[in-house]
C-alpha cells in the first residue's frame, strides 16, 4: 500500500461528504473531537467530579 497524497485524501473527503452529507460528518466529527478530549483526561487521570485545587481567577 503506498502514500496518500493531497488529491487522493480531498476525493476520499468529498466521497464522504456526498455519501453521509455536511451536517453528519460535521457531528461526528465533534464527537470524535469530544472523545479524544474524554480519553486525555482519562489517561492524566483527572475527574469532573472532584474539584479543582486552584481558587477561581475571576
């Protein structure tokens, strides 16, 4: 299997767009976005329900 190149990523791009439409690929692409995210914080190890050290710079 050899490179992909610039021509050949935009047709894949524009296959998926014409298939599932802007709208869909935009959603999972936020939430692939949001899972990515969720995954860093599980491998720092950080929480949402135990609260933060630092006081409030407001």
């Amino acid at each position: 299997m050899g490179n992909l190149g610039t021509t050949e990523l935009i047709l894949i791009l524009a296959v998926v767009v014409l298939l599932f439409g802007v709208g869909r690929v935009s959603r999972i692409g936020g939430e692939m976005g949001a899972a990515i995210r969720e995954f860093r914080k599980g491998l720092r190890g950080e929480d949402e329900d135990t609260p933060n050290d630092t006081p409030d710079q407001s």
